[in-house]
C-alpha cells in the first residue's frame, strides 16, 4: 500500500515528514520493507513547471492506486512506498507529468521497480531537462538517450531508473547535460548546442543560410556546405575554390559594382571600370572585362584577322568563319579547314589529340586512318607512336592551319599546327 496520508495532507514531500512517518509505521512492524523515492526536477524543467501530476499503478498495472496534482516546490520531493503485506516481490510503477500554468505538458518521468525484503532503500526519478514535452505515445517518437525508452501504461518517454541505494545515498537529479546559452542556434559553427534542443550547428534549422565552420560554406539542409556559386560583390568565398570575387575566374567580365556600372577585370582581379562598351580587337586590352583579349574574344572572331587563331584561351577552341569552334571533332581537326576523311561506311575518321612535343604542350589534333586508305591526296596511312596517321610531303597535303614537318631521318613527316 501507498502513504496516502501524504496525499491528503498536500503533499508537503520532505525528508523529515516522510521519515516521521517510516518512524511510527516502524514502531508498528518490525522488520519494514520500503522505497523512498525521491522526486526531482533538472533547472529547466523546474522553471517551465508549475504543477506535478502524479500517478502510481498497483503490482498488476491494472490500477491507478494513486493520482494526485502537486504544486512545483524549490526541492526534491520524497514519496515512501511498501508492498502490501511486506511483500518484497511485488512490484510499483510511478509516473509523474509536469505541466506548465497553461496546462501544456512540459516533462514526463516514469520509474518501475521492486524492493528488498526488510530493508528501507531509496530511488530517484528526475524529470530531465533531455526530455522536455516529450512522449511517445500514439505512435510519437521519444528523442534518443535517456529518453529513448517508451514504456507504462501511458506509454510515455522514460528518463529515470529505479535503481535502489541505501537512502542516504540517493541525491536530486545529476547536473543536465545542456546548459543553454541562448534562446536559439545563432553560433553555427561551434559544435555546441546553444539552445539545448538536441541540434548542434548545421543540424539546427535556424542555422540555414549562416557561414559554418569552413569559410565560404554555410549551412545548408543540415550541412556544412558550399554556396556553390560565386557572388562576385559579396566579400566571400562562395564557391568554396579559393579565390573571392574578381579574383575568381568565374567572376571575370560580371557586374560587381552596379551603381557604378563596373566589372570584374581579368587584367587586374579587381572590381573596375570597362574601357567600352565592346571588345577593339588589336589593343591587347580585355575593353569588355569579359576576361579575353583581342582574337581571344569570341566577339573578335567575326574579325578576319581572328580567323585560325584560338580563342577563349583554350587549346580547343579557333575562331572559326566568325565563330569560336572546337576543332577537337572530325569536322575540324586540329585546324578550321581540316575535315577528317570518311571511312567504308561513310562516316568520318576520328579526330585525336596527341602531346608529342614536350616543348609545346598544346595538343597536336592528326586524324586516324586505316591501313593504305583514308589519306587525302598523296599522303600515305602509317604508324607513328602505335597509331596509323597520314604522311605527308608539303604544307598542301595538311590543309589549312597545319604545316607537314619532318620527325627525323628515319620517320615519315607528319601535319601538324603551325606555332603560334
């Protein structure tokens, strides 16, 4: 049975009341079986709580043998319990809710337990800070730790453990895990949890769009990611390469100051002032801030000056009948009017890139032949570096752009890019 006098007395839970009572009811029978439990808040369940629900079920769990509403006292709160009869193999269950002035659920505590033939010990049950507003009934979800297990005929979160001590042992609630420093997640990048609602950092959602703990990444789905894109007017290292603004290459030829109507200058890495409005293209100046120079402009391709010569800057690209082309492809190999022969089945041989000349790294663009066919003219299908190519005699043999030139005494010649 259960000391409902401390029940219908208020429930004024002390040390000293309930060890007057263990008193008399020891003076009474000899020897006593007991558990006082002790019942304790952590800080922030103490300061949302204003009153204690508190209920305890019979050995069977078919019964509430006790349900009673406590105000929220400054100290743990001691409730003693002894087995009908000095049984000490059966068993209890108390639970305990806290709830707010509104009624709102703030922490629940569950312990379960038995006793020790003729020995008075001691439990403690401490609504955890870990656990606020937390249940699992109705198919909710218990947050993980102390409050992962769900269990009772509430079917509630279970924080508390009814391990049984000699009584002069048994203490409040530890010290809680999280002390909050603010109110929400603001600090993104410290590995703490500010606020104490078990999401650290990125994994807090407030944090979304705040720089985190690598510069130029900002938390983003839960993570510490990459902006991915560079702002080039921001000050950041948006997309996580190093370089900022119009230092990066991705800025080259953007707006970055648009009061001012100014662009990023590949020249200088700097936010500045264009020259023009478009490209002059035998200045050797980048006019539109675009980041290429003269025939390196694609506009400056519609330029016969241009023709055949690379643009954009890469090994790749020509300016080609005013446009700036790939000449890594079968319909111009290497140069804009070198067009790879057909094989049998009408399609073009390939085109395939070659560093043969450590000296010029660029890559030599030949076209692939098959043994004695797929040579224009009079050039002659020959293998050269585990390859078949087309030799050839003289510059006409190559087309234009390339240049046929010797590879030594003992090897055919071979076309080839002009230097530029």
């Amino acid at each position: 049975m259960l000391y409902r006098s401390l029940v219908a007395r208020g429930f004024r839970w002390n040390v000293g009341l309930a060890l007057a009572v263990w008193f008399a009811a020891g003076c009474a029978q000899e020897p006593f079986t007991e558990v006082v439990l002790t019942i304790d808040l952590q800080p922030r369940a103490r300061e949302s709580a204003d009153v204690l629900e508190v209920r305890v079920w019979n050995h069977e769990r078919d019964t509430v043998v006790l349900s009673e509403v406590v105000p929220v006292s400054e100290g743990p709160l001691t409730l003693p319990l002894h087995p009908v009869g000095g049984d000490a193999a059966r068993t209890y269950l108390v639970e305990v809710v806290a709830r707010d002035t509104l009624g709102d659920l703030v922490a629940v505590g569950r312990v379960e337990g038995g006793y020790v033939a003729d020995q008075r010990l001691g439990a403690l049950l401490c609504l955890q800070d870990d656990c606020l507003g937390e249940t699992c009934g109705d198919g909710g979800v218990c947050d993980p730790g102390a409050c992962e297990t769900c269990a009772g005929p509430s079917a509630t979160c279970q924080p508390a453990t009814a391990e049984l001590l000699p009584l002069a042992l048994v203490e409040g609630c530890p010290a809680p895990s999280c002390v909050p420093t603010a109110d929400i997640e603001t600090r993104c990048a410290d590995g703490l949890d500010d606020d104490c609602n078990g999401a650290i950092d990125c994994a807090d959602e407030v944090c979304d769009n705040i720089p985190c703990e690598r510069p130029g990444f900002a938390c983003q789905a839960g993570e510490c990611q990459c902006r991915q894109a560079e702002i080039c007017d921001n000050g950041l290292n948006d997309d996580c390469d190093d370089a900022i603004d119009c230092a990066d290459e991705d800025c080259f030829g953007e707006v970055c100051d648009s009061a001012r109507g100014l662009r990023c200058n590949r020249d200088t890495l700097s936010c500045s002032a264009c020259e023009g409005t478009g490209e002059v293209c035998d200045n050797g100046v980048d006019d539109d801030c675009d980041g290429f120079a003269d025939c390196e402009d694609p506009d400056c391709c519609t330029e016969s000056r241009c023709e055949g010569q690379r643009c954009r800057g890469a090994d790749n690209l020509m300016c080609c009948s005013g446009g700036c082309v790939r000449i890594d492809v079968s319909e111009r190999c290497g140069a804009c009017g070198v067009r790879c022969p057909e094989r049998s089945d009408g399609t073009l041989r390939s085109c395939l890139a070659y560093l043969i000349d450590p000296a010029q790294p660029e890559p030599t663009w030949l076209c692939g032949c098959n043994q004695g066919a797929g040579c224009r003219g009079d050039m002659v299908c020959e293998r050269r570096f585990d390859r078949l190519r087309c030799g050839c005699r003289e510059d006409s043999d190559c087309g234009t752009g390339l240049q046929c030139r010797r590879t030594g005494p003992s090897r055919h010649n071979w076309c080839r890019p002009y230097p530029l």
